[in-house]
C-alpha cells in the first residue's frame, strides 16, 4: 500500500480497516475495481494480512505470538527430551 499519510494512502488503509471489520463489499464495487490498490487493500483486511519490517504476516505465517507460544512448547519437548538421551545414556554407561 501507499504511505498513509498521503490522502490516497489514508483511504486505502480506511478500506483495510473495513474489510479487517467483516464488511462486504458490494458486488457493482468489486466489478468495478478489480485487481486494483483499493480491491487488494480490502482483501489483505478481510485475510488479516499485513506487513511488519518487511515481513508479510498473515494466515501462512502467522504473527510472533503465536509463533512464541510454539517455540516455546518445542523448547519445553525438546528439554525433556535431551533429560532422556541423558538417563538412557547415564543407565548404559553404568
């Protein structure tokens, strides 16, 4: 999208912000601006979409919280795991 702080920037991030809100666009809208700036703002709303330092976040990749959560759980397996290579090593050597 384009800067927001110019006009057509605010108005696309304005139609963003209705598509992320559930609104529907009306179909005589939709035929005529698609595959246009103000059609793909409304999709990228309505998809949950946006781009943070350059990297686009949306349903395939999901935002750092979620991804948090889930490193932490791997951390959390990956711990126990290594305490049982260590048993089972500890056991076999004695």
């Amino acid at each position: 999208m384009d800067n927001p702080t110019s006009i057509y920037g605010r108005f696309l991030l304005w139609v963003c912000v209705q598509g992320y809100g559930g609104r529907i666009l009306p179909v005589w809208f939709r035929r005529l601006f698609p595959r246009s700036q103000v059609h793909r703002a409304w999709l990228y709303g309505r998809d949950g979409n946006f781009w943070e330092r350059g990297v686009r976040y949306g349903p395939a990749n999901p935002y750092h919280a979620y991804r948090a959560e889930i490193d932490e759980e791997l951390d959390e397996f990956m711990a126990a795991e290594l305490q049982a290579i260590e048993a089972d090593m500890n056991r076999s050597a004695s």
